[in-house]
C-alpha cells in the first residue's frame, strides 16, 4: 500500500488545516488506519487513529477536542482536521496503515 499525505501548510496559532492522505495499492480493508507526527529532535508520537467503518476513533491526550479523524473508503481517503492549532503542534505528520507509512507533511504554526 502507497499514502501519500498532503495539506500541510504554515497557519497562526488558533487557526485550521485539514490533513488528507490518499491510498493506493493493494488496500486491506480491515486495518485501522492513523496519524502520527514527529517535531524536531523528538520521537514520532500518536495522534490519532480510526477503525476500517469508522465507527471508533482513539484520539492523543494532546489533541482532544481539537482533531478529528476521519475515512472515506469509497475513495481510499484518511482525514486530519486540525483546529485550534498551536505552536506546540508543529511537526511532520504522517498517515500510517498496516506497515505502510507516507513521506508526512509538514505542519509549521507561528505564535
């Protein structure tokens, strides 16, 4: 399976991006698909993650009530929706399924 993300982009702290990550490939469709992010000098962290019907979503600490996950499987499509960004959010986010990985896109917020 290929991901490729796309949509990240430089916002003001308080502002909103919409990550999307497309599959192509041979697509399992049972696997929970995620997003993870890696800032600068730290190791790559969860950030949130949804079942194959969507019907579950697991969310970081961090991120609650800010992000929300979602899936488009008609279309092979993952989504970010980022609100309520802050400086603390920037990183390289990346769209994860199964052992697949995507290249991330970068997220920059300015305070």
């Amino acid at each position: 399976v290929q991901l490729v993300e796309s949509g990240g982009g430089l916002v003001q702290a308080g502002g909103s991006l919409r990550l999307s990550c497309l599959a192509s490939g041979e697509t399992d469709r049972t696997y929970t698909m995620g997003w993870f992010r890696q800032a600068p000098g730290q190791e790559r962290e969860f950030v949130a993650a949804i079942s194959w019907s969507g019907d579950a979503t697991n969310y970081a600490d961090f991120v609650k009530g800010r992000f929300t996950i979602t899936r488009d499987n008609a279309k092979n499509m993952l989504y970010l929706q980022m609100n309520s960004l802050e400086p603390e959010d920037t990183a390289v986010y990346y769209c994860n399924g199964g052992k697949s990985w995507g290249q991330g896109t970068q997220v920059t917020v300015s305070s």
